[in-house]
C-alpha cells in the first residue's frame, strides 16, 4: 500500500476526523453549503442509476437525495468501510433510503463492468488518490455514453490563510496542500483529453472564523497533523498565533473554495 494510500486509510477509517472539518463552515457567509451548491448544478433527469465514489459520510445525498424520482437509483461506494457505514447511518430515515446501496469501492479499480452508469460523482477525493488520472479513466469507463460526470477539485488557494499559519509554524518540511496533490489546471488539462464536454463552475465561500479552537482542530483533522507528527509546543504556538491574528483583526479570513467540473462522455 503506498504512503498516501495508508494515510487515507487512517484518516477516513470513521467520520470523526472529516466531521470536524466540515464544522469549520459554520464560520462561512455562503447561502449554501458545498453539497447543498453541487446539487443545484446537476440535472440528473437522464439518470437510471447514479454512482457516487469516496461517497464519506453521505452529506452530498443529505441535501440532494430529494431530486430523485422513485426510479432512479444510487450505489454510494467509498473504500473506507467506517465512511459508509457513516453514510449508511445518515441516509437511513431519508424518504429515498430504499433507492441506495452501498460498497467498498477504490476509485481507482473499480469492480463495476463498463457503460453502467449515466451519472458518477466524484466530490472531494481526486486529491486524496495516488492517481487521480487512473480515477479519471475508471469514471469514464462507467459512464453510458452521453452520461456525465461531476468531479470537484480543491484550488490552490483553498482555505489558504489556515494553511499558511499552519505551514509557518512548522519546524521543516512543507505541508503539501490539497491542490498540489491534484491541481486544477492538471484537471481540466486530463478531462479535455477524456471528454468531449466541459464545464467549470466555482463554489466560492469566504469564512470568519472567530474562534482560535476551530482553526487549531481543523489542522489537528487534516493528514497534515498525522505526516508532520505535530506537537504540543506545536500546537501552542498555532494556537497563540490565532488567537492573536484573530483578536487583532476581528476574525481569521480564509475561503472554502471548490472547482466543479461536469464532464460528458
Ligand atoms: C474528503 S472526503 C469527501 C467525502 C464526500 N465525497 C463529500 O463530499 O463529503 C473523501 C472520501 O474519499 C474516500 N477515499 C479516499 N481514497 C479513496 C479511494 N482510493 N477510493 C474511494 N474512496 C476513497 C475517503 O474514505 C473519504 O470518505
């Protein structure tokens, strides 16, 4: 298993680590939140079955599970099998839980057979795969001709005040972000190759986040706190950096940003 492959397995074994980090959007001033914003750009009236991959705790289908008819059915996958019992949980009292099912999938090697699916969402994982690229083949190879795809992807300058504080503070190597995983202009760059339809939409929400807790418990969440080993004295020195920051300025800005692309094949 590679590097990267056993620190997602650490850090997604259950949802304890990713709800932490979704509670940081409390702080933002968008109407929306992510998943609430992803629903409204889809269309899945063509759809007999829609796959999800790296589904997590099923927040995409808390908010969207109302735009499907009674026929249309989900297979909500991640490889994590603590994610999808998250997920299971959660959709469990929906009015649609019947129209689910749920599998360890990797996204990366998929067990499905090609052409089965009109719709494979992809929201939040490309950055977390050792090749997104291979990803990228697989969800094609899924997809019926004519379906699409909805595939999200972290900027570069996503959460990037956190990330910068955080990065500051450590003693010597470099945290490495979301978007140098799998950058967006790579992306768009792969997808023009593999599809013949592209769109780009931005999710934009600027947050204030008052509370010097929440920022330190964000960075304690992400693979970062794992990869550097961070430390006590570590962990102070951020925590007196935001309090600082924050007591200064009112707030710590920073935005939660995303870059949807819905791809057609
Ligand atoms: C940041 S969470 C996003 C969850 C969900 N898509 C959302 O929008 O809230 C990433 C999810 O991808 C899963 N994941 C990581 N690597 C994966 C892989 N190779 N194949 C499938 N799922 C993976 C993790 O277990 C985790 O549940």
């Amino acid at each position: 298993m590679t590097n990267q492959k056993s620190l997602n397995r650490e850090q997604y074994q259950d949802s304890s680590q990713y709800d932490i980090r979704t509670e940081i959007l409390k702080f933002g001033s968008h109407p929306l939140s992510p998943w609430q914003w992803l629903a409204k750009q889809y269309d899945f009236s063509s759809a007999k079955t829609i796959l999800e991959l790296g589904c997590g705790n099923g927040l995409f289908w808390q908010v969207a599970a109302s735009l499907l008819t009674p026929q249309q059915t989900v297979v909500a996958t991640d490889f994590s099998a603590g994610m999808l019992a998250a997920s299971q949980t959660n959709l469990k009292n929906i009015p649609q839980a019947k129209q689910f099912s749920y599998q360890v999938e990797d996204a990366e090697q998929l067990s499905f057979s090609e052409n089965h699916f009109e719709v494979v969402l992809a929201h939040l994982l490309m950055h977390l795969l050792s090749s997104p690229l291979q990803a990228l083949h697989e969800i094609k190879r899924m997809l019926t001709p004519g379906g699409f795809a909805g595939i999200t992807v972290f900027p570069n300058d996503f959460m990037q005040s956190i990330f910068i504080l955080a990065n500051e503070l450590l003693p010597q190597s470099h945290y490495k972000s979301a978007a140098e995983k799998c950058s967006v202009n790579v992306l768009e760059r792969e997808l023009t190759k593999l599809f013949s339809r592209i769109e780009k939409l931005e999710y934009v929400n600027h947050l204030k986040i008052t509370e010097s807790v929440k920022v330190v418990q964000f960075i304690r969440s992400t693979s970062m706190a794992k990869q550097h080993n961070l430390t006590e004295d570590y962990i102070e020195c951020l925590t007196n950096k935001a309090d600082q920051l924050i007591s200064s300025l009112g707030a710590l800005v920073t935005s939660f940003k995303l870059t949807l692309f819905i791809v057609t094949k």
